[in-house]
C-alpha cells in the first residue's frame, strides 16, 4: 500500500488528528483533544465483498490502555464465532460482532503486538452473516516502527 493511501485511509477523521508519520504500510497518528495515538494500516487486497478493512493498535493515556489491538473487518460478522488472527504461526481467537473484534484482555494484545513486531504479515479469518468464510490480510512492513511512534507520541500527550 502507497503511503498516501495509508493517509487517504483515515483521511476525512483524521482532520483534528496529528500525523506521526507513514512507516512502510503503517501510519501512526495521534488526537490530542481523546488523548489516544496509533499504529494503522488497511487490509490488502479486493473489498468488492464488503467494505474496507483495517488493524489498529492504539494507546489510551486517560484509560491507562496501551497497545490495544483492534481490527475492523472487511465483512460483517454475528459474533457468534470467533475472528482467528494468524501472525508468525500463531494464532489468536479475537472477539466482538459487527465488523470489530478484539483482543480478549491485555495480555493477549501484548502477544499479538509482540509478534507484529517480528513478522511479515498477519491475517484475520471468521465467516460474515452469510456464514461465508472470508480473510483480511495485512503487510506488516514499517507496524514495529508506527506502534513505536504511535507510543512515543501518546508519551507526549499523556
């Protein structure tokens, strides 16, 4: 993904939002005025099936949460099934309905982040409402750096 699509990704939002900067297929962006800074970057690939997907990992100085993964689908989902998250072989069961799962505590999130960290991709699998099984997939080139920049600029703020 071109670095300006990163910044067309979160575009229209993104106005009262401060850039961190653009880091392979991440950006990293704090709003000052939540306080919360994060790392993002949309899912490769065709969203003819459904909308657009993105991974974010977000740092929260008022609510004492860091590194929060949470990943918008590109596909609905009920909720009555598990997101499967893949990264460097391991796997993570991801919770939530709609189009946003997350991590199920901190020490998962932890995990995950950790693993971003050394890997070349990750996927995001689960079945939509139509019970069709469906997977996200994101480049992982420049996410340690943006997950950095994202906290040292929550750091700032918090």
């Amino acid at each position: 993904m071109a670095p300006a699509l990163v910044l067309s990704l979160i575009a229209a939002p993104a106005l009262a939002r401060d850039s961190l900067g653009v880091f392979g297929q991440w950006g990293a962006f704090r709003d000052p005025e939540v306080p919360r800074c994060y790392a993002i970057a949309q899912a490769e690939g065709d969203t003819a099936q459904g909308g657009t997907g993105f991974a974010t990992v977000s740092h929260w100085p008022d609510r004492q949460v860091r590194g929060q993964v949470h990943i918008r689908l590109s596909r609905a989902i009920t909720g009555q099934e598990a997101a499967r998250l893949v990264v460097s072989g391991e796997r993570f069961e991801l919770a939530g309905s709609g189009r946003d799962v997350f991590a199920a505590d901190r020490q998962m999130d932890a995990r995950i982040v950790a693993a971003m960290r050394s890997a070349r991709s990750m996927t995001v699998s689960a079945r939509d409402r139509q019970g069709r099984l469906f997977t996200d997939r994101y480049a992982l080139d420049g996410a340690a750096t943006a997950i950095d920049a994202a906290t040292v600029g929550c750091a700032r703020t918090g």
